[in-house]
C-alpha cells in the first residue's frame, strides 16, 4: 500500500515539472527565435507481483499437503507492478521556427542549419535570435547589447548619416554597406546540436557534447534572410493539449494518494480494532 503513495507521489512531481516545461513555452510563443522543450521521463523497474496466499492448483482436498518448491509454498503470478517514473531531463527541440517578415534590415533569420555567433561576459555564445540593432558605437548587438561576431571579431557597421535601406546582407552572410563588403557573419553549426545548453535569452552555450563543425556558411544548407525573423518552434494548441494531459494526470495521482490515504485510515481505526 505504501508502495502505490509512493507511486502517486512521483508521478505528481515529475507532472509539475512537466507543467513548468509547458507553461515557459506558452508564456514564449511569440519570442523571436526561442526554441521548445520537453521533459524526458523514465520509468522505474517493474516488479513481478504474485498472490501467497492462492494455491497453484487450487484448493486442494483435506490431508494433501501444499505444494511446496525449495521448501517454500509455490506462489501465483499476477503480473508486473510500475513503481513510478522519473525526471531524466529536460531536452529541447532545435528544429526551425517559422520566419516572419519584417522589412527592418537589421533583422535577420536563418533559414536552415546554423546560430549566430555572440559575444557575452561569459564568452562566446550562439542564437537563433536575429533581432539585431546598432549600438552607440556602430557595432551589431543583440537586444541584450551583445556584439554580433564576424569572421574577425565584432561586426562594426558605420551607417552614421545614410539610411539603413544601404545596408545588405546577402543569403550568404556578408555585411555590405552601399555595395562594399564591411563584415562577414560568423555562422557556426553544431555535429551533435543536442549538446548545446540554454542560458536564456535565447543563448546557448557549446558543450563538450556539442562539437563545432569548422565550416563557412556557404559550405552547408542555410541561408540568411534579411528583413525575417524566425519565431519561437513553440505551438499553441499543441502546448494547450499538453497542459491539459499534464494536469489530467496530476489530478489522477492526487485521487490516488487520497483513495491510499482513506484505506490506511481505515487500516488503523478499523481492522485493528477488530
């Protein structure tokens, strides 16, 4: 019996947080370039659950004795017994988001494989973010005012005194300012994306799992589109179905702990005294 709360009571952890999961990418539906997650979960070993108290061939006749195996009584099998599941982690989904037309041309979208490369206190990081504006010194930053790197460092853009309309970025990622090539993006891919590790902001951060491919952006399937952003990967009606089943079985472990919790009453106050 205490084995089935402590059953519930897992089930309804892990439930809450898949419905932490679920409401970030709600309250992130229309941020720029965010990227879903989901929970992996794994279940606990099955036990094999048998009756003791039945006879493997019913009830025998008065005087023949009980069948007996390694001087235990011989015991009946009922089945297997989930014992609950767990919170493996977290993963996230990195496929693309759909792009968005803009017409700001310091907004930028990848579509296909590849992050920008930015420069933060921490050291380099990467996003599918291209919602990029100048800083006071020319420079392309993120929202977050982190420079936007180059194949030579941080892209510096002197549009002081022309429009923006003579800013062009090509599918491939040059920077060119009234047709003269002032930078270079600097587009990285990943061999194992699944190693990269959210930071917010939209910023990932590389690990050891991650492995840069050392490659140009014209070297594989992706094209830089001006004046686009990509949107979060995130679906309404997909993510509303998913609270609803994550609440559903929350509920379900709640009336389970309290259906145990009546019976263990019922256990103490009642069979003892009989």
């Amino acid at each position: 019996m205490l084995r089935g709360l402590y059953t519930a009571a897992a089930g309804m952890l892990t439930r809450g947080i898949w419905q932490d999961v679920t409401a970030n990418n709600l309250a992130n539906l229309t941020t720029p370039g965010f990227k879903r997650d989901f929970p992996i979960f794994r279940s606990f070993p099955e036990m094999l659950v048998s009756r003791i108290t039945d006879l493997i061939s019913g009830q025998l006749p008065a005087g023949i004795p009980i069948p007996m195996r390694g001087g235990f009584r011989e015991r009946v099998p009922i089945g297997s017994l989930g014992t609950g599941v767990d919170l493996e982690g977290v993963a996230t989904d990195l496929s693309q988001g759909p792009l968005v037309e803009t017409g700001n041309p310091l907004d930028l979208a990848l579509d296909g494989e590849g992050f920008f490369a930015v420069e933060t206190p921490y050291g380099e990081r990467y996003t599918r973010n291209g919602a990029f504006t100048l800083d006071n010194q020319g420079y392309l930053v993120t929202r977050e005012g982190f420079h936007v790197m180059g194949d030579g460092g941080p892209i510096a853009i002197p549009l002081a005194g022309r429009p923006a309309a003579d800013l062009e970025i090509t599918e491939t990622g040059a920077v060119l300012l009234r047709g003269r090539q002032v930078g270079q993006l600097r587009i990285v891919r990943f061999q194992n994306p699944g190693g990269l590790v959210k930071e917010g902001n939209g910023l990932f951060r590389a690990s050891g799992e991650a492995m840069m491919i050392p490659d140009s952006p014209a070297s594989f399937s992706m094209v830089v589109r001006q004046g686009f952003l990509e949107m979060s990967n995130a679906n309404s009606i997909t993510e509303l179905v998913s609270m609803i089943e994550c609440l559903r079985a929350y509920e379900t472990n709640q009336k389970m702990i309290a259906f145990f919790d009546q019976t263990l009453e019922k256990a103490v106050n009642e069979v003892g005294r009989a």
